[in-house]
C-alpha cells in the first residue's frame, strides 16, 4: 500500500501478559486486604493472617512487575522508568502506547532507529 507507513507495536506488547498477572495478584490481595474475615473462614486461617498475606502478594505484584517488564534491548525497566518520569495521570497511558524505548531507542523487535 502506497503511502502508509509501516506502524510499531507498543514497546511492551510482548510483555503485556506480566502485567496481566501482576493485575490478577493485585485483585487477589486486594480482596484479602478488603475481606480478610471472611477469606480467612473459608481458609480456617486468622483474619490477620490472611491480611498479611495479602499485603504481601500485593507488594511482591508491584515489586515484580516494576522488575519484570524491561527493554529487550538495553534492559531499561520500563514500568519504573513511567512511573518515575511520567505524570500520576499518565503513566500507565503512556506505558500502554509508547512504541520506542526512551533510553535506546529500539521498539520490542530490538530493530535500532
């Protein structure tokens, strides 16, 4: 096709399921942190017990998915480097759509500008 330009994926579409499984950890310790009672009933575990395991699982998603998600390339961790040097309303925005890594250049096929 004349005229159109050949688009990127996004930088992290290869990696997209780390922050699906991070979001899924997120859920589940957000429901122990919100409903430990009741949780903890249906474990036969002690409410705090089941708090604390939530908010464990909820620090050890955030933590991984920070590490996890990097450039293919430099090895830059592109979920710290949007949270650190992006706006509170539009990290996880720009996350989601950038095409090239902001420390390298290259997209995720590795291909160098």
């Amino acid at each position: 096709m004349e005229g159109q330009q050949c688009e990127l994926p996004v930088l992290i579409e290869r990696q997209q399921w780390k922050l699906w499984l991070a979001g899924v950890m997120l859920a589940v310790g957000g429901a122990g942190l919100l409903m430990p009672d009741g949780i903890g009933r249906t474990l036969d575990a002690p409410g705090v017990a089941v708090q604390f395991g939530a908010m464990v699982l909820c620090f050890v998603s955030l933590g991984w998915a920070a590490n996890a998600v990097r450039c293919k390339h430099c090895g830059l961790r592109i979920v710290m480097f949007a949270i650190s040097c992006q706006s509170v309303g539009q990290w996880l925005h720009w996350l989601l759509t950038v095409k090239r890594c902001p420390k390298c250049g290259s997209d995720h096929a590795r291909r160098q500008p």
